[in-house]
C-alpha cells in the first residue's frame, strides 16, 4: 500500500507540473498573440482631391497606384476638380481627407475655418510663364504699357503676377493692363485669333500654347523672376493640406502618406515618359500629346518639401503676399498650427 501511494503521489505531482507548464504555455501564447494584435498595422481609407493643373502632377504616382503598391493607405479619388471651390466644403467636413491647393488658398481656408485645415508638404514651385507671340518682351520692364491676357484670377497665379510687376516698378491698372480669363482654353484662343499678343499661363497650357500657335514663345519665367526679388524662400504653387482632425486621429496614416506623396513626386523625374502618358490620360493643362507633355512636366518644378523646410518655403511666399495685398492670404499670417510637421 505504501507503494502504491508513492506511486500515486508521484503521478500526481508529474501531472500537476504537466498542467502548469502546459497552462503557462498558452498563457504565454495568448500575451504573445494579443502583442501582434497590437501591433498589427491598419489600413486607412484617405480620400483625397486635387485640381486639373501642374498641381496634379506629382501625385499621379498614387493615383495611378504606382507608388502604393506595399502601402498601409489606400487612396480614393472621385475626380479631378476645376476648382478648389468645388471640394473646399467636403474637406473642412473631413468628408475629404487631403488635397493638393494653391498655397495662398490653403492660408484663406485656414483662417476662415479656424484652423480645419493644416499644411503638410510643398507640391510644386513657380510654374507661371509670360508667353509672347512677337520677340519684344525680354524683361518684366517691357512689358510696360502692354496688355497681358491670363487666368487665375484671384489666386496665385494674380498675386504673383502683380508683386513681380510692383517690384518692377510696374503697376496694374496703370502700367499694365491684365485681362483674366476663367481657363487657359479661352488665352489660347485670344492668341490663336491674335487678339492678344502677350499671356500668361501655368504649365503645362505654357507649352501647349508654344505649339498650338504660330510664333508664340516663352518670354519670362515668372519662377526666375521672382527669385530675381531677393524677398521669400521661393514661389510656392501648390501644397499638399490634410483635414486637421483627420491629421489628429491618423497620424501614422498622414505620415504614411507623405511617404507615399514624396515617391509620386520623384517618379516625375525617374520616369518621366510614364509621367507625360498620364498628364495625357487625365487631360492635364489641356494636353493631349505624351511629346508635348515630356516638355512641359519638366518645367512645372514639382518638388516635394516637408517639416521645418516646408515652413521656413510657405512662410516666407505667404509674406511677401500677405505685403502686397493682406487679402490673399485670408487677411492675416497662418498662426503656427497652420504647419503639420511629422514629429
């Protein structure tokens, strides 16, 4: 009997070490588990719009899917818009995540909404050019007494138009005469029917109009002009704004993002013949020829900048606007906020 209890005993005590371990196992597989869970990366949905210009370029990478393939976002695009008008509500709502905006309308919508909107990325530079159909305009001074016919009314394309002139020594309405037209489809007419001479116009319609029109050629570079000024980091065309609340919910999302908008970006100069295909499929600037776009894309400064950099670019275009004319940029400097810089 004795025997048999220590036998027992021993039998019990195997069996209860067996239990444990076993217990400790999946205690330590499920502690396991439940750190992959947290850890485990989720994918956002960000909706994003942008406008049927130069701005369009550089993020045609992820519209096209090119750059997104390992992402953890996905893009949803409805369309490319006209004007930032047209989605500016939806974006202050959150029910669009990002867009691609002049700079000077990303500071507007700034200040009207309260601060709805924050800036997280440079698109482009100056992508303005005088176009003269003729071979007298070599400097902005000659355009003195003359008549330019252009588009962007209101925008970036107005502003930095009239603070090249000012520091020119050349006033609007008085000096020179600036006669805006709602799309570069209406410029290129006046200068096919040779009612106009001299026009302003983005790319890639700049040089669109080169080839449409007989003797038409880019007079000034509005990019180098302004540089000529020594005031402002650069011209700034478009920024890349995301939803602040949306911002604040997703940061890993925004970040990711960036990620994805700097390699869009940069595709534009590494494969430049894929990039003219689809300026082409989405009827960009007007242009219907891969040729003509492989000449344009280039001259459209599409250039990705974020963090401390962007601010110190955006800061510094948005007060040379803000001295000009108060207006353009909502009536006052965007407060600090207004800059999202991943941490």
């Amino acid at each position: 009997m004795k025997k048999l209890t220590k036998l027992t005993a021993l039998l019990l005590l195997v069996s209860t070490l067996l239990f444990s371990f076993a217990a400790c196992t999946q205690d330590t597989e499920k502690d396991n588990n439940d750190d992959k869970g947290n850890d485990e990366i989720v994918n956002t949905e960000v909706k994003i719009a942008t406008l049927n210009g130069p701005t369009t370029i550089g993020v045609l990478g992820i519209l096209k899917g090119d750059v997104t393939k390992d992402s953890t976002n996905t893009y949803v695009y409805d369309q490319i818009y006209a004007s930032a008008d047209a989605f500016a509500p939806s974006l202050l709502k959150n029910e669009i995540n990002a867009a691609i905006i002049p700079a000077n309308a990303a500071a507007t919508l700034f200040k009207n909404s309260g601060g709805k909107i924050q800036v997280a990325a440079v698109n482009n530079l100056g992508v303005l050019y005088i176009l003269e159909k003729g071979d007298s305009v070599k400097s902005v001074a000659d355009l003195k007494n003359k008549t330019i016919v252009a588009t962007g009314a209101g925008t970036t394309p107005q502003y930095s138009l009239e603070y090249i002139l000012k520091e020119n020594g050349l006033t609007v309405g008085k000096d020179v005469t600036v006669e805006y037209k709602s799309e570069a489809a209406e410029v290129l007419a006046a200068l096919k029917q040779g009612k106009a001479d001299i026009a302003m116009l983005p790319q890639p319609a700049a040089t669109k109009a080169t080839k449409a029109v007989e003797g038409v050629r880019i007079a000034l570079d509005l990019n180098a002009e302004w540089a000529k000024t020594g005031e402002g980091a650069a011209l700034v065309t478009g920024v890349l704004v995301v939803n602040a609340k949306f911002a604040k919910e997703n940061p890993k999302a925004v970040e990711t993002l960036l990620k994805d908008y700097k390699a869009s970006c940069e595709l534009v100069s590494s494969d430049l013949d894929k990039i003219a295909e689809y300026v082409v499929e989405f009827g960009i600037g007007g242009i219907d020829n891969a040729a003509i776009a492989k000449i344009a894309v280039p001259l459209c400064n599409i250039k990705y900048i974020a963090g401390e950099e962007m601010k110190t670019v955006v800061s510094g275009y948005l007060k040379v606007l803000f001295d000009s004319n108060p207006a353009s940029v909502g009536g006052e400097m965007p407060a600090d906020s207004f800059y999202y810089i991943v941490k």
